[in-house]
C-alpha cells in the first residue's frame, strides 16, 4: 500500500495493454483457423445430380465408394485436366457417356432416368468422340425407356435418340422405334412428347414399312398441325410435307379431315415460320394431286377433307394466296407465288409439265 498512486495507474495501463493484445491475438488465430476449415471443408455431394448419380452407381463387378469419404479423381501425370469436353477435345476418353448408361441399367426411380437420359442427350451433342464409340446395345437401353409409364422418362428418351440420330451409323437402329414413338404420339396427347416424338422422326429417313402405321396416325398428325403450339405445328407440317412426297401416303394425306377454319394456318398474321411450312406443305400436295399418275385415278374425297380445304371448289385458299403475295418475309412471298404456279398449271394425263390449263384455274380472271 506503500506506492504512489500514479505509479499504481501506470501499472494498471500497461496490464490492459498486454491483455488487449493477448484478446486481439487470440481473436485473430481463430478467424484464421475459421477460415483454414472453411478452405478444408468440402461441398456435399449433389445426389440429384445426373452426373454425381452415374459415378455413384457401380459398374458390374464394381464397389460403390462411400458417400463421405469421394475418391478424388486425379487426372495422370501428362493428362489435360477440366471439363469432359476439354478432355474429348484433346483426344481422351472422360467416360462420361459410359458412366451415364451404367447408371440407366441401375434401378432408378423416374425422376432420376429421366434426368440421367437428359444428360445423356447433352452428352452426344457435347462428346462427339465418346457418342461414336457408344454400340447398338446403347441405342436399345435407350429405346426401352419409351416404354415407360412415366410421361417425362418417355420424352428424354426421344430426345436422346433424336441425338443419336446424327450419328449415322445409330440410324438404322433407331428407325426400329419409329412405330413406337407414331403409336405414343397417337396415344398420349401431350405438347412436350409430340414435339421430341416429331423432331426425331424429321431427322430420319422413314422405311416403307412404317406407312401402315402412317396411315393409322395421320389423324393425329393433322390434329397436332391445327394445335396451338407453334414448334408442334411446325414439326408436324414438315413431316406431313415429306410424307407429302410418298405416292402410297399422298391420298391419305389429302382426305384427313381438317377444321373447318383450316386455312386460317394461311394468315398473313400467323409466324412466318409457320406460313413458310404451311406453304410448302400445299405446294407439294398441289404438285402430288396433279402428277400424272395420281389423275389418272378418280379420287373420292369426303366433305371435310383437306383437299377440300386447299383444292376444292369452295376453297378461299386463292384469297389467302394473293394476300401472302405481299407479305413483309420475303421466302414467305416466294413460296406463295410457288403454290400460285402449281394451282394455275395442273399437269394433265400426257401434257406437258409447262403447259396450264385456264380452265382449271383456281384464280378469278383479272387476279
């Protein structure tokens, strides 16, 4: 009790100090030790990830690797590292494809086939080398999930195949599923699959023996092109204007029935994407009915049929034509004077192709 007071202060200030200094240190080495576990600290697995389900899914003869203890892939020494598509670029093999199709043989709830077969579909687009090297085998896993109950798993396999339909060593095999997916879009009556069903079939030369199956369809066909959805109407238009082409299917085609308000596809207010299609779809039927070959038959059409619509006696197709003559796209005004030229020279029974016939026409003296 002998000291001096401010002697006493002093002490007491230069004993705040060293545990200020002490607290601030301590402070700063757990901020640091945070951080350093933070930097440690790994993300978790993506299980809904089709990419993290197909490494997750042994292989036969294959363990599966514990969920908290991943094995880092390392890529060898001399080996570029990164994405699947850097690696497919320099020549090497991510097997990735491989990965996804021994996930598909796995037994997987229907969510996660379908995502499996969406990646699937990515990665023949994206890994050109690695969809090359895919087999037949591959392309019927693939077919096998058209069967599906579960409408989703269905229309990522028709976009899987419809991938693997660039491919042209696939396309005989996938053309074994032609039927199959005419019968599903026949049956289920949904936007999404009759777009992946239609894009599929446009992108594959169709054999002769699916026309039976054509020819059952082709009401739903003709369904689909007076639809409301646009990328529907489109897809299904280009397949009616290749079929169009076919001498056994060009009648069938001719006496579906229509709306009545079918020519409202020939607006000058519809997408010109859609009066484009439109437009050669009637071009190809015009040309088809007045072949040689085909008049030469007396056809019998019923009241409602498409010919009746664009060709028949009481049709306003001439009307939609000379308004489309003027419109804003400029292959939309081509292809109507193309379908304006086939109307005015039909081609008779031994005539020649260049000669028309006035008497036919469907165009009012002065149009």
């Amino acid at each position: 009790m002998g000291k001096s007071l401010p002697r006493c202060l002093g002490q007491l200030d230069i004993r705040k100090s060293v545990v200020g200094l002490a607290t601030g240190a301590g402070a700063i080495y757990l901020l640091y030790k945070a951080i350093k576990a933070g930097m440690r600290c790994q993300p978790p697995l993506c299980t809904t990830s089709p990419i993290c389900i197909a490494r997750e899914c042994p292989g036969p003869g294959e363990r599966a690797l514990p969920q908290e203890a991943p094995a880092p892939e390392a890529a060898p020494e001399g080996q570029p590292k990164g994405l699947a598509i850097e690696r497919d670029r320099h020549g090497r093999d991510s097997g990735e494809l491989r990965r996804l199709f021994r996930s598909l043989e796995c037994k997987q709830d229907d969510y996660t086939k379908s995502m499996v077969l969406h990646s699937i579909a990515r990665c023949v687009y994206l890994l050109e080398a690695e969809a090359s090297a895919c087999t037949a085998d591959d392309i019927v896993l693939v077919g096998e999930m058209l069967d599906d109950k579960d409408n989703s798993v269905r229309i990522q396999a028709l976009n899987a195949l419809k991938a693997f339909s660039g491919i042209r060593k696939f396309r005989l095999k996938i053309q074994e599923h032609s039927i199959k997916v005419l019968e599903l879009m026949s049956t289920v009556w949904d936007t999404e699959l009759h777009i992946a069903g239609l894009r599929l079939l446009n992108n594959l030369p169709l054999p002769d023996y699916v026309h039976p199956q054509l020819r059952r369809v082709m009401p739903a066909l003709m369904e689909i092109l007076q639809s409301d959805c646009l990328l529907a109407q489109v897809q299904a238009i280009r397949l009616l204007s290749y079929l169009a082409q076919k001498n056994d299917l060009l009648y069938d085609i001719l006496n579906c029935q229509v709306h009545s308000n079918f020519l409202n596809l020939f607006q000058s207010a519809q997408p010109g994407s859609l009066l484009f299609e439109a437009l050669v779809l009637a071009e190809r039927l015009s040309e088809g009915q007045n072949a040689p070959h085909y008049r030469a038959v007396k056809w019998h059409y019923n009241e409602r049929s498409l010919h009746e619509a664009l060709f028949g006696d009481e049709s306003r197709l001439a009307d939609r034509l000379l308004a489309l003559v003027i419109h804003p796209e400029e292959e939309v005004q081509i292809q109507a004077c193309k379908v304006i030229v086939s109307l005015q020279c039909p081609q008779n029974v031994g005539a020649r192709a260049s000669s028309c016939q006035p008497s036919h026409s469907y165009f009012k003296d002065g149009d």
